[in-house]
C-alpha cells in the first residue's frame, strides 16, 4: 500500500481555494471559518481522523508512507523510492517518462483532456 499524504495546512488551503471555485460547494470568505469547520464537516469525514487511523498500519511492512511534500522537494527520489517498494526496475528513460508525466506543468497541461473543464478547479497552483 503506498499511502500518500499531505501536511494539513496545505490540504486546507487547496480545499479552501478549490471549495471557493465550485459553486455547488458551499464557499468560505473568511479562512479562520473554513478552517474551524474543515476537517470535521466534511462529507467525507475528518481529516485528523483519518491521519490516526492510518497511524495503526504506517508503520507495517506492507505500507509505504510518502508525504507530498518529501516528493516535491526531490521527485527523482521519491519515484525511485516508490518503484523499489514495489519491486519495479525501471530504466533510466522509463524513469524520465513517470518523471515528466507526474510533473505538476503536465498534469495541468492534460487536465482539460483528462478532467474537462473541473481541471481549471484541481490544477491552481504546483
């Protein structure tokens, strides 16, 4: 299991500025709002929850924690980190394709292909 996980602050701000973009979702004008209300009334549950329950099986064998934030500091790492956690060879050029392919310009580049226009709304910022 590779369980990929962001600093809170950081999935507040995204969700802020994603819940500020979405008309069907309710918006926040005010950030201390938003943030007092974030992680517990969410429809899909509180996020410190969710950190804690994981807690239990991070440190398992079978589970491979990254955090987000380790794989924009060094991506090149981190794939290869992610790639012998499961086993994979990859050649040099295998490794410049999922390099060039999970940057955050290509994703965002493909995102109206691949999300329609909700990409403009996922892809704000790197």
């Amino acid at each position: 299991i590779l369980l990929l996980i962001s600093n809170s602050k950081d999935v507040a701000t995204s969700f802020y500025h994603f819940s500020n973009g979405m008309s069907p979702i309710p918006s926040y004008e005010i950030w201390d709002d938003f943030w007092n209300l974030l992680f517990c009334l969410l429809p899909w549950g509180c996020y410190f929850e969710y950190l804690s329950k994981w807690t239990r099986y991070a440190a398992g064998e079978n589970v491979m924690t990254v955090t987000y934030e380790e794989l924009k500091e060094n991506l090149v790492l981190g794939v290869k980190n992610i790639a012998a956690f499961f086993g994979i060879s990859l050649s040099e050029k295998e490794l410049q394709t999922v390099l060039e392919r999970s940057s955050f310009q290509s994703m965002k580049k493909i995102s109206q292909k691949t999300y329609g226009a909700f990409g403009n709304v996922l892809f704000r910022k790197g």
